[in-house]
C-alpha cells in the first residue's frame, strides 16, 4: 500500500500563521487602546463647554464627545469607564474640555469636574428640605440658604434647574423666585398660602380643585379650616419635617400657625406649591363640602356636614 507523503513543511507553515494572529491581534488591540487613549490634538488648546443634560446614557456621552472631537474613539471611551467602574458617578452639568486632554483626563472631569449642577425640588417641600436637597449636591452653606430663602418660602417655584457651584445662597434664592414669578399665575399672599395647603394636603391630583373647595368655604363662613398641614409645618424639625401622627397636645399648641385654634389663614405659606395647586387656590371646585379625610393611599373623602365626615371617618380610616 503506497502512503501519501507528509506535508511536514505545510503543518508548520499553517501553525507559524496561527501563532503570528495569536501574537498580532492582541497586540494590534493592545496599540489601537493605546492610540485611543491619547489626545485628539495636542496643538488645540481651545477649551469648550460639553453640556450633560441628566441621565444621559454613557454610551450617548461617548457618542456626542467624539462628533466634538474630544475622544477617538467610543468603545474605548466605554470600556475605560466600565474598567474603573465609574459608570454611575458621571455627574451631569457643564464640561471645560480641550482636544489637549487625553481619555483618562476627560473621564476624570466628567466624574467631578462640573461647573454647575442639576438638581431638583419636588412640589410641596419646605425651605429646609430645599436646603438639604442643596447640600448633597453643593457645599453650599445651608444656614445662610435658609435665612436668605425663609421670606420667599412658598415662592421657590419647584422644578429642575442647573445651579453653578460657583453660587451664592442668594444667588440660588433669586433663581428659584425669578422661576416663580415667570411660570406662576397672578397670584396674592393669602391665595399663595391656600396653594401651599393644598400642595401638601392633595396627594392626587383629582383632589387639588376639591381641596380648595372645602378651604375656600369654611374662609367663607368664619369656620376655623383645621387643617393638619400647618400643624406639621409648626412642629417640623432636622430629620422629621412633616411629623405624621400628630396627638390632641399637639392641636392645642399656642401658635398662629395652628388652624385648629385660629379661625382664617396661617401667617405665611407653609411649602412651596407648584403650578397645579396654585392654579385651584384660583379656582376652587364649587361644592358645599366642608370636610374631608384622607384614606390610607392618600385619596381624600369629603363631606358636607359633619355626620357625613364622621361617617367617612369610621368608613376609611376604622381598621
């Protein structure tokens, strides 16, 4: 039996080419990681504002710095962030960035290199919430904030906005009433004061225009609005701003904040509202109800006289 002879020089041929790849791809990824971490041009020093608009995507950030020519490329850009584990610690905000800087220099600036931040104020909080709120993003000093912030408490118009690090407390202030006074209706101190009530009396929004109803009408009528909000605002303290619970000593307290003891309105707005409730201050819902309860998912059930309210007393709040 003949044998066919052994292309002894083709095996080896065939494995040096496997090698040769073995050695080539790594290293070919090994210089494009390297080329793609070096600065796009080391002779721009021009700098430029990269705005992050918040939660924007890593992915949609890596794709908008290299259309700037700030980074090569945005798979590498991706995976450095992925390697040093910084995804989540992206900030959003305003960039100073050059084509100078090489990949690992952006990163870093865009982990702590902000010039401002974003930050946002839920309708119903009050002046010290916005400055906790403030403190976690900032070094801002809470103390002054509150004492610059306190006489416009109801007029801190909530929304997102983005804050320079570089501002004051007054500077914040004026931004926050500036807002208030572009997007808030006409409106006077006692109907700012009845929005603040029902921005933390109405939990839904089907209960703003109802809310300001049964307000509007005891007003009316001379009858003392009782209403939980106030007293909460009075007892409010670090840790537990809105005490839930209140007892029957804590409706007795001596203070023109206490809407149990004092017939009409609070001295001064007890949050600050946002555009919904401000707007059914305005316009009331026209019912005859003069009370209401809230059930334990925050809707409220409103009656007309008070066999009515007890009724929805023992219907909704009774275990």
């Amino acid at each position: 039996m003949r044998r066919k002879p052994i292309n002894t020089v083709g095996r080896y041929l065939k494995k040096f080419r496997w090698l040769v790849l073995l050695v080539a791809i790594p290293a070919s990824l090994y210089g494009y990681w390297r080329w793609a971490n070096l600065a796009v041009d080391n002779k721009n020093e021009t700098e430029q504002i990269f705005v992050v608009p918040q939660g924007q995507s890593t992915s949609t950030i890596a794709q908008r710095l290299k259309q700037e020519k700030l980074i090569k490329s945005p798979l590498v850009f991706r995976l450095l962030v992925e390697q040093k584990d910084l995804s989540s610690k992206l900030q959003a905000g305003d960039f100073r960035l050059s084509a100078t800087m090489d990949l690992e220099t952006i990163v870093e600036n865009l982990t702590h290199g902000s010039l401002d931040f974003w930050i946002t104020f839920p309708e119903g909080l009050r002046v010290e919430e916005y400055a906790a709120r403030l403190a976690q993003k900032s070094d801002l000093d809470v103390q002054k904030f509150i004492l610059a912030a306190k006489p416009s408490e109801g007029q801190l118009f909530p929304d997102t906005y983005l804050i320079p690090n570089t501002a004051s407390a007054e500077d914040v202030v004026s931004l926050l009433t500036d807002t208030f006074s572009q997007k808030s209706p006409t409106i006077d101190k006692r109907m700012l004061i009845i929005a603040s009530m029902i921005e933390r009396e109405a939990k839904h929004d089907q209960d703003r225009l109802l809310v300001s109803s049964v307000i509007h009408n005891r007003l009316q009528i001379g009858m003392a609005i009782q209403i939980d909000a106030t007293v909460q605002y009075l007892l409010g303290k670090p840790g537990e701003w809105w005490p839930k619970d209140l007892t029957r000593d804590d409706l007795k307290i001596n203070s023109p904040y206490n809407t149990y003891l004092n017939s009409g309105l609070p001295p001064a707005p007890i949050a600050n509202p946002g555009l919904a409730s401000l707007k059914a201050a305005l316009n009331p819902a026209e019912t005859d109800y003069l009370y209401y309860v809230s059930d334990s998912f925050g809707y409220n059930h409103y009656g007309v006289t008070l066999e009515e309210h007890q009724e929805n007393i023992a219907n909704f709040l009774t275990p």
